[in-house]
C-alpha cells in the first residue's frame, strides 16, 4: 500500500499571461518548487520496516499452513495385510502431496503474475490520469487566457473613447479662449510688444493646462485600466487554481476506486483458487481413497470391510482435526491481517506528517511520488527518511 500511495502536498499556482500594454516592466515570473519522495525506498529503509516485514512472512506462513491440508491419517490393518495396505496408503499419501504442491505453486505464479499485472496497470492508469488533468488544465488555461484578453481589450477600447470624448470636450471647453487669444496676438502683433508678450504667455498657459487636464485624465483611465487587468489576473489565477485543485481530487478519487477494484478483483481470484484448491485436492484424495480401497479389496474382503471402518472413522477424526486447525489458523490471520493493516496506516501517516513537514519548512508547492516522472524535481526522500529515524 506504500508503493501504491499518491502522495500530492500542493498545487503549483497557473501563471496567466498579462497584457502587454498593462505588464509592469521588471516583472520576474514565479518558479515552483516541486519534489519527489522514493515510497518503495521510504518503505523499505523506515525504522518500522522490519517489523512489517515479520508481520507479512508469517501472514505468508499462515496462509501456507492454511491451503496446505493436514497429512491423511495412517490406516493400520490387523493382520498380515497390514505391510500391504501401509504401502499403499503411503503411495497414495505421496502422491496427494506432490500433486497438491504441484497445484499450489501452479495458482502462486499465476497470483503473482496478476499481481504484477495490477500494478502495472495502476501505475499506467496513475499517469494516464495525470495526464488528463495536465491537458484540461491547460486547455481552461488557455480559455481563460483568451477571455482576460477580451475582458481587457474591451475595457481598453472602453477608455480610448472616454479619452477621446474627454479631449474633444475640453477642447471645446479651450477653443474660444485660445481664438480670443490668437485674434488678439494677430491685432497687438505690430503695435505693442509687451502686451503682444503677455498674451503670447497667456495663450501657452492655456495650451498647457488644456493639455494637462487631458494628460491627467489619459493617466487615470490608464492606472483605472491596469487595477482591472491586475483584478481579472487575480481572479482568473483563483479560478485556474481551484480548477486544479477539484481536477486532483478527481483523479485522486478515480484512481482509489480503480485500486479498490483491482484488490477486489485479486482477492478474489484468491479466493476462487482456494476453492479450485480444496475441491480438486478433495476429489483427488477421495480417488486416492477408493483406489486404495479396491487394491485392499483384491486380498481380502473381511481386511476391506475392516479397513473401510478405520479408514472412516480416521477421516472423521481428520475432518475435525483439519477444520479445527483450518478455524484457528483463520483467526490467526485475521489477526495478522488486522495488525499489519494498521502498521501500515501508522506507518503511511508518519510518513505523510514527515512529507508535509519537509514540503512546508523547504517551501515546496508540489511532492511527487517517484513514479511520477518530473525533471528538474528535488529528491527529498532522504531527508524523510532522517526525520523518521530521529523520532525513533
């Protein structure tokens, strides 16, 4: 379940491209930080480790003892026949055994090789995943891009016909003064040269207020235009990130379910091999039995029907021997089941504590699992797996 674990601390905040005629120069575009963590190496190398690694061998010893039936009991015969019937029971026992491991190993490749399967297909799934969530988030990216430049532009083509509007007005508002002026200087030209000077200075001033009016005007629209940019970028990097945010879940979500289902499916093609197990070892050993039964029979009826008694009496007493050890080596392993599942939720949440730890004191937006392929990645694992052992 360590190897299998997604661990995600943070979502990289989506830079929106600004508009360039509202783009405050110097600007420096914000790197992420991203990092991976090696969850097989954490598993293996943590403090707890070999603990867990006792629990699964006798789990796998348990099981063992468990798909493996109790030797059939010996069959004495009285008599003269007893060396005859002993060989064959052995035979017979002999046989049931190497046909019964035989089939065991069968169904433990072919587990293993489902299993296999499973976390190749996980990890596939797991990147296919990623992948989507990568693609639609730069598509939104892109759409809300596209939108912010709409948005803008227009309030940019918005304030270019206030601008004009407002300098036509207060054009009007200047032109009569400014004629005055001009048909003044045109009359004192030639006689009066200090009041053709002041006029002269008069006429500039107005000029120069007139312009300063609509320069002043022409920068509040302008600092009006670059608030706005400045809040739809805001607006639009939240939505990008809640976007991203709700697409991790997703896929989070998604990829737990295909886990659950791919465990379920494994535990039970388990299950259904037991059960292939128990009835063909049964049908085996009964075939074994009535073999048996019939070469005793070809040398004596009386030894037959008198081996046929012990022979039911000895399988009632191994049915009851082998369904009570089969009930206690049950219990057994749900009780090793039980203790191993919690040490690997103890052992999963020291070790998201110690991610998340390492992700906030290095200021890190985004911790990968180590297969999910990222270039240019901090490898932390070694620093996890420092503060795991110094807590021991």
């Amino acid at each position: 379940m360590l190897v299998f674990a997604l661990v995600v601390t943070g979502c990289g905040r989506p830079k929106v491209q600004p508009v360039p005629s509202a783009q405050t120069p110097g600007t420096v575009p914000r790197t992420f930080r991203v990092a991976v963590v090696d969850l097989e190496r954490v598993a293996r190398e943590h403090p707890r480790a070999a603990e867990l690694q006792a629990l699964r061998r006798r789990i796998e010893e348990t099981e063992a003892a468990l798909l493996l039936p109790l030797p059939p009991p010996s069959l004495p015969t009285p008599g003269p026949l007893t060396q005859v019937t002993a060989r064959i029971r052995q035979e017979a026992q002999r046989m049931l055994q190497e046909e019964a491991r035989a089939l065991r190993e069968t169904y433990r490749r072919e587990l293993e090789a489902m299993q296999q399967q499973a976390r190749a297909e996980l990890e596939a799934y797991g990147r296919q995943l990623q992948e989507e969530a990568q693609q639609a988030l730069k598509v939104r990216q892109e759409q809300m891009q596209q939108e912010l430049r709409r948005r803008v532009e227009a309030r940019q083509r918005t304030m270019q016909a206030r601008v004009r509007a407002y300098e036509e007005q207060v054009a009007q508002e200047y032109r009569l003064p400014l004629l005055n002026l001009r048909l003044k200087l045109e009359v004192v030209q030639q006689a009066d040269r200090q009041q053709y000077e002041r006029l002269l200075q008069e006429y500039e001033r107005l000029q120069r207020e007139r312009d300063a009016k609509i320069q002043a005007f022409v920068e509040q629209e302008q600092r009006a235009l670059r608030e706005f940019a400045q809040q739809e970028e805001q607006r639009a990097r939240e939505e990008l990130e809640a976007y991203g945010k709700e697409l991790e879940n997703q896929s989070r979500t998604r990829l737990q379910e295909r886990e659950r289902a791919v465990r379920e499916q494994l535990e039970e093609a388990t299950r259904k091999r037991e059960r292939e197990f128990q009835q063909t070892m049964r049908a085996r050993q009964e075939a074994l039995q009535q073999q048996a039964a019939r070469q005793a029979q070809e040398v004596a009826e009386r030894s037959r029907r008198q081996l046929e008694r012990v022979f039911r009496a000895s399988q009632e007493r191994y049915l009851q021997e082998e369904r009570a050890r089969q009930e206690q080596l049950r219990q057994q392993l749900e009780a090793l089941r039980r203790q191993q599942a919690e040490l690997e939720a103890t052992l999963l949440a020291e070790v998201r504590v110690e991610v998340a730890q390492v992700a906030l004191e290095q200021g890190l937006d985004l911790v990968l699992a180590r297969y999910v392929l990222r270039q240019n990645a901090t490898d932390i694992t070694d620093v996890v797996l420092r503060r795991l052992h110094r807590k021991r």
